[in-house]
C-alpha cells in the first residue's frame, strides 16, 4: 500500500478514536473508606475514627480531609485526569453537585445493615452506608441535577459512574467476628450480588459508563497479616509473602463480579462497564516494591506504632501516641489497611491507561488534558 495512504488511514482511526466524545461532565463516586472523600468529615472531625485527624492528608492537602491517606485516593486521580474538580463528599452542605459528587463512606458495604443483622455480625458492622444506601442518596439528590426524564437521560449519559470498591467491609465483618474461611466464601455469590443490584439501580437511572473494581489483595494488607499471620511457610504466597487463604477469596470474588458485569453488559448493550483490576494493579507492589520506589517494602506502613506490620491498635495511626514516616512516597501502605497516595497513583494509571481496566478508562471518552499523575500540589 502507498505509504501516503496508510498514514492518511492511520491519522483518520486516530481522529475517530478520541475526537468523537465530549469530556465527561461529571463524575459520581460510590465506596468505602478506599474512596471516601469526607462524608465522615462534614460536621467536623469524629471524635471515634481516627481517619479523621492529622497526621492524615499530610502529604497533599496538608490537612485531614477524611481520606484514609496521607494524600489523594484512586478516585481523585481519575477525576483530575478528565479535567474536573475533586469530588465533593455527597453530605456536604451548600455545595453545587453538577460536576459531580463522592457518595462512598468509611465503613462502606455492598450488603445492607439487615444482612449483617440476619448473620448475628451487628457489631462488626458500624455504618449504615452500604451500597444501597449511598444509591438512595443520589437518589435524593437527582432532582437537583436534572429536572426532566429527557434532561435526566443527557445528562447522565455524559456522565462516569464508578461503583466500588465494594466487599472488603462485608468480609471484614465475618473475620473480625471470628468466622471461617469457608463461612465467607459461602457468602460471596451473596456479596456480589449485592454489587450488582446496585450497579443496575444506576443504570436504571441512566448510568451509561461505569466502572465496577474488584478488592484488592486483602492477604497482603499488614493489618491481616498482624492479626491473622500463622508463620508456617505454605500458608503465605511464595512470590508477594501474604496469606494465600485470603487472597484466594479477593480472587474467588474478582472472577464472580467480573463474570456477573459481563452478563449485565449483554443485559444492556448501550452501556459500558468496566471491570477495574484492583488487585493485579495493587499486588505488584509486594512482587517488586523497588520497582515502584517502595524502598521500605509494602508489608510496612508509614503511619503507626513502626514495628514489622505497623498495626497496634494502642499506637494506630491518627492517635496520639502513633509515629509517621517522613517520606511517605517510599511506602505503599499508610496505615496497615490503606493505601499512600504514591500507591494510589500507581493504581490510577494503570486504570486510567491500562492494563488494570479492558478497556482503560482513558478510552472511554476524550478527556480534557492528559493526566500527569504528579506528585505535588
């Protein structure tokens, strides 16, 4: 083929690829403590979580803001990438929503207060902010964002909707009660399924792009291998070091939600719905934690009591007797259970450019600048 042509060609599949789409106009977030951006935090600090005081949001904000990091989350590097405003937490007062809204809450589940209750799991359960709930707040919220089924259908069809992650809290309930393993995963389809009512509630409201994470690897986070650790040899990955029993059922869970999101896809042709690898993007950090400038590992926290797993509950993080590390970008966990905002940064791109969301979700529309993933405010 004359080489005129096929560059003539060439530049036409690129024009198509990313000038046909408008920046989205809003995003709307729904989650746990992994995506809060200051529900918690509205009415001043909490006096019960300790997420809620310095030395969190240190390294960006240079102030708490209710994220459980030292800085930015997953969410806020995604928004930043498609040119808008950092989400807003949804309860704040006074506050114009229309370029979007943060409905997650530390304390997050996919299942309602009542499925908990049924399980005899009401006191490892402490926030009524499940999926459901944090629908039903948007809910009560559409109304001041579009007034018509006509303006409603436009308006949400140029917006991001991503759901999750979901399913840490509802197993965090189990385990911190003192169930088995096997009693778990007899609840995951359960899990799951909660994750996908709500994600369809969404769509019923117009939600056509949506992204739908996994959990991460919840046997490598420090706080489980503190409390949960066993010190035999064939009970930890021989690659990552964590505790393969539990990142079996963040597997077991990614491979049900990601085969239930695809059956809701063929369900509704129009939309797209992006399956985003939480826990590939995050377990490379315990494969090669120098790789990613981790020089202190990623089974040690900034933010805590300093020893091996850095989760004693008498020096956790945000209290006063705890210690933090100068160079939090050198860390991939803050506190034993979250993420540094350098940890979160890595996790966006992959996301945002892929190989951790098929397709990534840069792809899904144009956005206004390129993100620069950078380091400071």
């Amino acid at each position: 083929m004359n080489p005129s042509i096929l560059l003539f060609l060439l530049f036409s599949c690129l024009h198509l690829s990313f000038s046909v789409s408008e920046p989205y106009t809003a995003i709307f977030s729904f989650g746990d403590s992994l995506a809060d951006t200051g529900n918690h935090l509205v009415n001043g600090p909490n006096p019960i979580l300790s997420t809620t005081h310095p030395p969190y949001g240190m390294t960006f904000f240079r102030r708490p803001t209710g994220r459980c990091s030292d800085g930015r989350l997953v969410i806020d590097f995604i928004t930043e990438a498609f040119g808008l405003p950092l989400l807003p937490p949804s309860k704040a007062h006074n506050t114009d929503f229309h370029q979007g809204a943060n409905f997650g809450i530390t304390g997050g589940t996919a299942m309602s207060f009542g499925y908990f209750h049924e399980r005899g799991l009401d006191s490892t359960v402490w926030v009524n902010g499940s999926l459901g709930d944090q629908v039903d707040w948007f809910e009560d919220m559409k109304p001041s964002l579009c007034s018509s089924p006509e303006e409603c259908k436009d308006y949400f069809s140029r917006c991001l909707f991503v759901v999750g992650e979901f399913g840490g809290n509802d197993y965090n309930a189990f385990f911190f009660a003192g169930r088995d393993i096997q009693d778990v995963r007899a609840n995951v389809n359960i899990i799951v399924g909660g994750i996908i009512k709500g994600v369809e509630r969404l769509i019923n409201h117009g939600a056509v792009d949506l992204v739908v994470p996994g959990v991460f690897p919840i046997g490598c986070f420090p706080l489980y291998m503190k409390l949960y650790g066993t010190g035999q040899k064939e009970d930890y990955g021989h690659r990552s070091g964590c505790i393969r029993k539990f990142n079996s059922l963040a597997w077991h869970h990614n491979e049900k939600l990601r085969m239930e999101l695809e059956k809701l896809q063929k369900m509704y042709p129009w939309t797209r719905i992006v399956y985003a690898d939480y826990y590939g993007a995050a377990i490379r950090f315990n494969f090669s934690p120098n790789k990613f400038g981790f020089t202190h590992g990623a089974m040690k926290a900034c933010c805590g009591d300093r020893s091996k797993y850095n989760v004693n509950m008498d020096a956790r993080c945000g209290t006063s007797n705890a210690t933090v590390c100068h160079d939090p970008e050198t860390y991939a966990s803050w506190d034993g259970v979250h993420y540094t905002e350098a940890a979160h940064r890595f996790i966006a791109k992959g996301l945002l450019e892929g190989p951790y969301a098929d397709p990534p979700i840069m792809n899904l529309r144009s956005p206004k600048s390129s993100a620069t993933f950078s380091s400071k405010k």
